[in-house]
C-alpha cells in the first residue's frame, strides 16, 4: 500500500553520515494547509534518494509518494 501527500516543504535537515555506507537527510512537511490546524509530518532520505529533494526548496508546494 502507498500513500500520497501533498505540502509545503517547511524545513530541509543538513545530511548526516551514519557510516560509511549510510548516509540520511530529514525534511518537513506542512500538510492539510486549508484546514484551521496544519499538520507537520517529518520525513529522512537515505542513501542515494537524498538527490531527490536537491531541486526543492524551502517554500515550495511538492507532492511526495511514499510506502
């Protein structure tokens, strides 16, 4: 099963090195953005995903399918 969501990218995390072959990056979402009590929801990219966020910035409006 998969989810989709949409909202503002709030924040972008500095990328850390867990090991040497490990590396992650987290991010925030702010969703539900027309209703009274947005929501923030916290999300990492590991490894090689991390590039996938580098054209985003904070700001922005993006649509994130996830498992």
């Amino acid at each position: 099963m998969s989810y989709k969501i949409t909202g503002e990218l709030i924040s972008i995390g500095q990328e850390q090195k867990v090991s040497d072959t490990f590396n992650k990056l987290a991010f925030v979402l702010k969703t539900d953005l027309d209703k009274p009590y947005p929501q923030t929801l916290e999300f990492e990219l590991h490894k090689d995903r991390i590039d996938l966020l580098s054209p985003y910035q904070v700001g922005q409006l993006l649509e994130l399918a996830f498992a």
